[in-house]
C-alpha cells in the first residue's frame, strides 16, 4: 500500500540558500598521488568537478526546534512500514519492522540540521541517497518529485526524482514493498542522455542505532581505513567493525567487486538488527563512526541528541574518494533490499538472511519507463532543463512546467534572445555557455560566463569574465568571485570590503570577515560586525569572528564576554578546529592554559 500524508516532526532548519554561488568543492576532501598509492592507483576512475556550482549554501539554519508537517510518503505491508521524507532529499526516515515491534533505522530526538553536507545543511538518521561527488550530496535538505507507478504482482511503485543541476542528471530511484515481502526493494536508475562523460558517486547512507555489545558485519578482509587525515589498508577484525569501541571519528571501506550479492549489516548483542544487500554494481560498502572521544561526542548530541548512531553505507565505488565515469548515452541501474535481521549462525560472502532482491530488480526493470502519477513536486530546475532541450522530456520522470518559477524567469528570457539581465541564480553545462556566448553583452552575462567558466576549473578565464562585468557595473557578485578566486590575502579582503559596500547579505558579511582577519584587519571586522552578533541564525558566526578580532586586538575582556557565554554557533563544520583556534589564542593571551571546553570540542581527532 502507498499513501502520501503528512507527518508531524520536529525539526530545526533547513532554512532557505544564501543566494551566494558556492565556489569551491564545498568542503569536500581532494585527492592526492600519496592517497591514490594507498587507494591501488587512478585507473578506472575519474576526477569530480572543482565546484558545487551552480548551487548556493544552505546556512541559515538555527537550533530552534518546531514541529512542522512534512509531505511523506508511506509504503507498507504485512510486514514493513517504510516512511520518505519528501521535503528533505527523498530520505528513507523510517523502516518499522512490523513483525518484530522495532524500528530498523536510527531516529534523532529532533531532526537537527549541521554543516556536514556539500550545501551545509544536513541532518542525521534514517538513509540519504547520495547522488554527486564526495560529500553529501545537494538535494539533501531539498524537496524531490514523488509519484506513483503501477508495479509487479498488481501493487504500486514510489517513484522520487529530481533534477541534480551539478552534474545535470535526473537522480531517481523507485521504491517497492510488495506483499509478504521482508524487504524494501530501492531500485535506483541512473542515466546519462549527453554526448560527454559525466562523473559519478552514489552512496546509501544508512544511519543505525550504535549501542554496547553491537557490531557490523561484512564479507570483508581487508578494507581502506580513514582517519580524517590519513589512509591506510588495514585487516578486517572484530574489533574494527565494534562501533562503540572505536576511540575517533573514523571511515572503514570495504571493496566487494566481484560479489553476486554485496551486503553489510548491523546487529544488537543479540544478533537483532538489519541487513542491507544490493545487485553487484553496488559494490562498496562503509562504516563510519563519530567515536567515543569529547568530539564525536559533541557531534552526536548536536546531531541528535540523547541516542547514538553510527553508519552503513553502500557506494558505487571502493571509497567515496573514487569517481566513476558514466559515459554519453549510458545507463546504470541497481536495486537494494533492506530488512530486519536476526542472525542464528556464523556468516560468510553471503548475506545473513536471503533476499530475493535479483528477482525485484527484474521486476522493476519492467516499469522502469513506466509512465509517473505525479503526487508531488520540487524545484523547476528540471522544467528549465526540458524547456531548453538539454533534458529530455520523458513521461517517467516528468518535471512539469508549471514547476518553473521566479528562479527560473531569467534564463527562460535567454531562451527567448532576450539578454540577461539583473540578479539570477547560476545555471551549469555547456549548453548554457553556448546560449551565453551567443546572446546580448552585459554585465549580467559576463558574470554567468565566469561561474560556467569555474565550474570546468578554468579559473584564469573566469577572473577574466568578472572583469569584464565588473567594468561595465560594478556588484557584490563580481567583486565576490573575484575576491573568492584569489590566494592573495590582501586582494580577497580588498574585494569582498567592495561587495558587501554593495549587498547586506548577512553570509556575505561573514566571508568578508573571514578574509578581513586573515589579511590582519582585525579593526574593521569589529566595526563592521558589532552588534551582528544579537541577529537572526548567522549570530554565533558573528559572534565568533567577532571574538576571534578581539583576540588579534588584545581586547581580551571583550573576546571572554563572547567566549565564556557558551557560544553556540550553528553552522560549525564538520572537521573545523574553528573553536580550537580561537579557544588557545584566547587562552595564550591570558597567559592561561584551561583546556578547550568540551560544548566548543567538535574536533574528529584531537590532533587534526
């Protein structure tokens, strides 16, 4: 049975974008030659691209807590009661073993949004569909199209898509719960209609409870171990695969190329928990765990509070460093199953309990161009895409184009020949930069060309865009691009003085200050942001720069009232020492030593 409802959650954030187009990889870890000889070499595999453009941060989140109803919906059976998150990525939030009286996945005591993801925003518990590079992924605190399909043995399909403007595919998956089944069946269904190579990541995120005397298992050996600042390849022992028992934040990768059935699981001290397992092409697997350290701790009372959680995770590749080329005119499917799990013997390659998942994905193959009741909608960057022919239009994953809306009216202009003019979010693909180049001068167009330019690592001609839009009207966006594609400290703070003398967005006043103090000009950024501290989501930011300047000044009694206050910033990155910082240049200006206290410890390993 599928049905579309509400359901009432408490839930801090996600909150709107800043409008202000990400520039860099979002927070998203590079590669380098040392990690690629521990990883078994490149080849195979692909880089990601440099940006999250065309996307902008999702920051303006906070800690206030309210319920609100959000759209889901239900699929369930005799035997499963599985609940997606419409509103937030599509997530998997719930899967509620009927037989056994149990909920399968980890809940948080409220759904809190951090800054873990590649937009910001991102929020623990139930399982993420991570659709693009490193990271997770952009539609992760975003609505997703939802429909129906009729589906195999006369019961009916979920269908969830949307547009991933990145990398310019439609992610989709289809969701199938049928009669007496023990498992909910996830066929995801990725295609690429370009004639160029696009690269792909994709990892199911799987959030379960981690309590004492609990433990993961998989068909593994040897497995990649990261540290958050080291990799290496270590034995699969018991001990490793004990979530409780590990110390730090760590990622351990299992390659299981070449198994018929992949899988990964997590049980209780009983054997009572659940089991994931996937078609072949879904061949790694993961577990993450925050650690027990002051740290991992902090993260997971920040995240969710009173319980605990670690990860199981599912991924196209052997690691989620590695990126894999989905070529003109391919498409890749596989299906997953999730279900209870009670284990009553050892374990070998295969999964613990059988599944039928080779049989579902057969089945959904078969109404896999079926087509979508519409039930739901997202954004109209979809619409957009189909209007300018870079999409096809396909009765399976339709984006309707009374989807598009003020977002979209400049480029449908463009579309038009008309030129592009005042303030418009960025597009990405080639097909826009054509369209760009050929239409009407403006600073406008100039502006869009760099971000385009950027986005395929062409840094030099992006510059050189933005000085030309700059020439002929100045705007914070230029100046901004300009100044945020700098290495010169004193050119990055020079530029963004210039954008926010221009624009008052709060998170443009936040990266000016960022740049003010590493370029030592302290002085301004108290001028500038006294009494920013007091305001809206954005105020334990101001609040931190502002003590961090008081520090550089020696205004000491000025940095404590910050400092000493419990300052709580909400948008704290996930692996910032941002608070070790400012905490010991605090503490060696007062000629103290106090250690950093543990609400401010958000650090993965104390010495990273």
């Amino acid at each position: 049975m599928l049905t579309f409802t509400t359901l009432p959650t408490p839930i801090a954030g996600p909150g709107p974008g800043n409008g202000l187009p990400i520039l860099d990889a979002g927070g998203a870890r590079s590669v380098s030659d040392a990690d690629w000889e521990v990883l078994g070499g490149k080849d195979g595999y692909v880089d990601r691209f440099p940006t999250v453009l065309p996307y902008d941060a999702q920051d303006s989140f906070d800690r206030h807590v309210e319920t609100r109803d959000l759209r889901v919906a239900v699929l369930e059976n005799d035997r499963l009661r599985a609940t997606f998150l419409l509103d937030l990525g599509g997530r998997l939030w719930t899967l509620y073993d009927k037989v056994g009286g149990r909920e399968l996945l980890y809940q948080p005591d409220a759904l809190m949004h951090g800054n873990l993801a590649l937009r910001q925003a991102w929020f623990a518990g139930g399982v993420e569909w991570n659709l693009g590079f490193t990271g997770h992924w952009p539609l992760t605190s975003s609505p997703v199209f939802a429909g129906r399909v009729p589906g195999p043995e006369g019961t009916e399909v979920l269908r969830l898509w949307a547009y991933e403007r990145m990398l310019g595919l439609v992610w989709r998956l289809d969701a199938w719960l049928p009669e007496g089944a023990e498992d909910l069946y996830v066929r995801v269904v990725l295609d690429n209609p370009y004639d160029r190579t696009v690269p792909v990541y994709w990892w199911s995120t799987i959030a379960v409870p981690q309590v004492t005397g609990g433990r993961v298992l998989m068909p593994a050996t040897r497995a990649v171990s990261s540290g958050y600042g080291d990799l290496s390849v270590v034995d699969v022992t018991p001990e490793r695969l004990d979530p409780a028992g590990q110390r730090y934040a760590s990622d351990l990768f299992a390659d299981l190329d070449g198994l018929e059935e992949p899988w990964v699981a997590a049980v209780d001290a009983d054997g009572v928990g659940m089991q994931q397992t996937s078609t072949p092409r879904l061949r790694g697997r993961k577990l993450f765990v925050w650690g027990t350290a002051t740290g991992g701790e902090t993260w997971q009372t920040w995240l969710g509070g009173t319980g605990r959680y670690c990860e199981i995770q599912a991924g196209l590749g052997p690691t989620q460093l590695h990126h894999l080329p989905l070529a003109p005119g391919k498409t890749w499917t596989w299906t997953e199953a999730y279900g209870p799990l009670r284990l009553t013997g050892p374990v070998d390659q295969r999964p613990p309990r059988p599944t039928r998942v080779s049989e579902a994905d057969r089945a959904l193959a078969g109404v896999q161009d079926a087509p979508v009741s519409v039930e739901a909608t997202a954004d109209g960057w979809g619409a957009l895409a189909v209007a300018a022919g870079d999409l096809p239009v396909g009765p399976a994953t339709p984006f309707p184009a009374e989807t598009l809306g003020a977002a979209q009216r400049p480029w449908l202009a463009v579309l038009d020949g008309q030129p592009l003019a005042g303030p418009a979010a960025p597009v990405s693909g080639p097909g826009w930069r054509a369209r760009l180049e050929e239409a009407p001068e403006s600073p406008a167009r100039d502006l869009h060309l760099g971000y385009l330019a950027l986005a395929r690592g062409k840094v030099r001609r992006a510059r050189k865009y933005w000085r030309s839009s700059l020439a002929a009207a100045p705007s914070a966006e230029a100046y901004r691009a300009i100044a945020l594609t700098s290495t010169d400290p004193e050119e990055r703070a020079d530029n963004l003085t210039r954008a926010v003398a221009l624009d008052t967005n709060p998170a443009l006043l936040i990266e000016y200050a960022t740049a003010a103090l590493r370029a030592g000009r302290a002085e301004e950024v108290v001028e500038r942001l006294r009494g920013h501290e007091q305001e809206g989501p954005r105020a334990g930011r101001f609040g931190l720069l502002l003590a961090e300047a008081y520090v550089a000044l020696g205004r000491l009694d000025e940095a404590g009232a910050i400092l000493e206050a419990g300052l709580v910033v909400p948008d704290i990155r996930e692996g910032a020492a941002t608070f070790t910082e400012v905490w010991k240049a605090y503490e060696t200006a007062r000629g103290t030593n106090r250690p950093l206290p543990a609400h401010y410890d958000f650090r993965m390993r104390p010495d990273v």
